[in-house]
C-alpha cells in the first residue's frame, strides 16, 4: 500500500517556566544544612534521640533538594547523539527518587516512634521546642520558595512538600516540648509524630503515583486524551486521528506523536497549514514536542505498520 505519510515534524513549544527556581534550591539546601548542624549539636548536648533522628531525616531532605537542583542543571545540557532528548528526564527520576526518600523517611520517624511511645525517655521540653520552632522557621520559609511553581513541575512539587513535612514535624516536636514542659506527659512526643507521619504520607502518596506514571511514559494527568483527540479534530483539514502517544520529556516539557488522516484533496500549501495550526492547538493543552505523520483518506497505514 502507498503511503504519503510527512515523517518526523518535530516542533517545539514552550515549556513551562519556572520562576526563581535555582535560587529558592541554593537557599533550601542552605538553610536546611545549617539547621541539620544545629540539631546534631543540640542533639548531643541533651543526649535527644528525637532530635539526632530528625537531623538525620533533614540532611536526606538536603540530599533530596541536591538532587533536584542536579537535575534542573542538567536540563540546560544539549541533545546529542547518544541522548538525542539531552538529560531532561532526570527531573522525572529525581522526583521518583525524592518520593521514595519521603516515604523511607516517614516509615523512619513512625518505627522512631513507636519504640518511643512504648518506652518514653525523660526530655528536657525547653530546649526540643527552642531547636524545633527554628525548624519551623527555616523550613516554613525555604517552602514558600517553591510554593509559586508548586503545581506547574512534580520536581518543585516534592521539594514543597519534603520542605513543608519537615515544618509539620518541627510543628509536633515544639508542641510536644511544650506539653512535656508542663505535664512531663512523655509520650505525647511520639504521638504527634505518628499523627505528622500520617499527613504527609497522603501528600507523598499522590507525588509517587504521579512521578511513576512519568517515569514509565504515561499519559501526564493534566492532559486528558480524549479532550486532545476532540481539538485535533477541530482543525479544519482533519478528518481523523489514530496511533496517539503521549509522554513526559522532563517535568515541564510534554510530547506527543500521531498519525493524522487529512481530507482528500488537500494540497502541499494546505498541509503545511494544517500543521501549523495543530502546533499552535497542541501548544495549549501543554504538548510542547509534536511529531506528526500526515496520512491521507483511503490510503491508511495498516496498524501493523505504524504503532
């Protein structure tokens, strides 16, 4: 069977832009590192087992924000033979690999505090609020960086919310010092914990489901196929659409391919057209890398041939 198929258009769009995205990492890792020192040296001066765990949780979260940054620097490195998408997807796997982190994290400070809810230690409650509320200070802080490009990149995203977990913990760890203050009800420690633990599990659960799809080039869930199908059938010219794949380049950057069965009849100048206006609809549903393979009515190609 003949085929008049236009291989391999790619036209890019514009990604989406993050703002400010490189500093707000620098002073995340910065601010995070120096509080990790703070909680070792409190930590070993009270003999705070709580305190040494959570300086133990921050300088993975600090690990985490390095990663991301790593994988932002990578984007800037250009394509190449090996790499013909250069380094992009490493924004995707550091967003897995920081999921994964949290939800080590969490099954950490939950064991913590279990064992410490059926043997609590004498604490001195003073000192564990004094440490933990600059925690709060510190990670409460270094997230509203992030909040802005929160939902418009899964990397940016898990930063927020490792950032934010830490500011939760640092939340329990200041009531519990306070209440311990007062009462020297020990066990209200490991309670609020297990009841943080619990709430950011929730958030950690959606990132890793999302940064998984990504990773095994899935459907991104802000683009609905079939709202893309209905837009490509809007452009005058089209007469249907099939072989549709659509996946994740990076965090901020989507690519779709297709093969889209035009009219009979249409010219060389109309086709060019078509494409042009197929860009610019793809463009606003977020598809930035677009590969077409033009066919034309009643000359198909079979499915064997082009999956």
């Amino acid at each position: 069977m003949a085929h008049d198929h236009s291989h391999h258009h790619h036209e890019h769009g514009h990604p989406v832009v993050l703002e400010n995205v490189n500093g707000a990492f620098i002073a995340g890792i910065s601010l995070n590192f120096l509080f990790v020192i703070i909680e070792v040296i409190a930590g070993l001066y009270i003999n705070s087992l709580s305190l040494l765990s959570d300086a133990g949780h921050n300088l993975a979260d600090v690990g985490s924000l390095a990663l991301s940054l790593f994988a932002f620097r990578l984007l800037k490195v250009k394509s190449n033979e090996k790499y013909t998408y250069g380094y992009r997807k490493t924004t995707i796997l550091a967003a897995l690999f920081n999921a994964v982190i949290l939800l080590v994290s969490i099954g950490a400070i939950v064991y913590e505090a279990v064992h410490r809810f059926f043997q609590p230690q004498p604490l001195p409650g003073k000192t564990i609020a004094i440490v933990a509320g600059i925690g709060i200070v510190i990670n409460f802080f270094t997230a509203i960086l992030f909040h802005k490009n929160r939902e418009k990149d899964i990397n940016v995203k898990s930063a927020y919310l490792h950032l934010m977990a830490d500011a939760l913990v640092s939340a329990a760890m200041v009531a519990g010092g306070i209440i311990i203050l007062f009462t020297g009800w020990y066990w209200v420690d490991p309670l609020l914990g297990i009841i943080v633990s619990v709430v950011i599990l929730i958030g950690t659960w959606r990132l890793l489901k999302d940064s998984l799809r990504l990773s095994l080039d899935g459907v991104p869930k802000e683009i609905d196929i079939e709202t893309v199908k209905k837009n490509i059938l809007k452009v005058k010219g089209i007469k249907s659409v099939h072989h549709i794949h659509i996946w994740a380049i990076s965090t901020t950057e989507n690519a779709m391919t297709g093969h889209f069965i035009l009219e009979d009849g249409i010219s060389l100048e109309s086709e060019v057209q078509i494409k042009h206006e197929l860009r610019h609809a793809m463009q606003h549903l977020q598809i930035n890398h677009l590969t077409i393979e033009t066919e034309r009515e009643n000359i198909n190609c079979e499915a064997k041939d082009c999956n």
